[in-house]
C-alpha cells in the first residue's frame, strides 16, 4: 500500500510512527505556501493530509479546493486541524465531507491506523 502524509508540523511528527510512508510536510507552513511551493500531483492508495493550522489572516476558503485537486490518492483523509478561527475548519469540511478526522493529541497514533 503506497500512503503519503502531506501538511505541516502535525504531519511532519508522523514520520516517526510510519517509516515507510511519502512525507510532503514542513513545519509551520500555510496553505498558501503549500499550494505554491510544494503542491503536486499526488495518488496513491491513502493520501492523509493536515493544513490550515498556520493559516492566521490568510485567504483560507479556496485553498483546500485547490489542494484536493491536485490529490488523486483511492482514499483521502483530510485532518482537521484543532483551531477554531472562523471558517477554515468549514473550509476543510465542504471539500471532504465524511473524510474529516478531528485533530487531538493522539494524532500520532491515529495516522498510521489511516494508512492501513
């Protein structure tokens, strides 16, 4: 099974919980910035990804459009993010209805199991 991890710092701190998964992850970074300098087509079996978190002041709204669009995986898991700004977690969950899976401390533990 090919999973890929792509985000920020919430995806980056999976890596050492799945060694054998594609990380496309940097700590800190915004949508925005995901979008214009790391954002490529990406398939695969199970595509996780974690964005939004860094996105304070930031035109979040059309950027998991975006993403998603690019994110061509079989199953594709999108983690919300544990902010409660105003429509960013609203964002997120009109682009993947039913593929949300809320943020917490046990994150790390969760991925993997998505990746399975």
């Amino acid at each position: 099974m090919h999973c890929s991890v792509i985000g920020d710092r919430i995806a980056v701190g999976t890596a050492p919980f799945m060694p054998d998964y594609a990380m496309i992850a940097r700590s800190g970074i915004s949508n925005l910035r995901f979008v214009q300098t790391m954002l490529h087509p990406i398939g695969g079996d199970v595509v996780a990804i974690n964005l939004a978190a860094n996105d304070a002041g930031l035109p979040t709204a059309a950027m998991p459009h975006r993403v998603r669009q690019d994110v061509a995986a079989a199953r594709v898991v999108w983690l919300l993010p544990n902010i409660r700004r105003s429509g960013v977690r609203d964002a997120i969950e009109a682009v993947a209805p039913r593929t949300v899976i809320a943020c917490s401390t046990t994150l790390h533990t969760s991925v993997p199991t998505v990746c399975t």
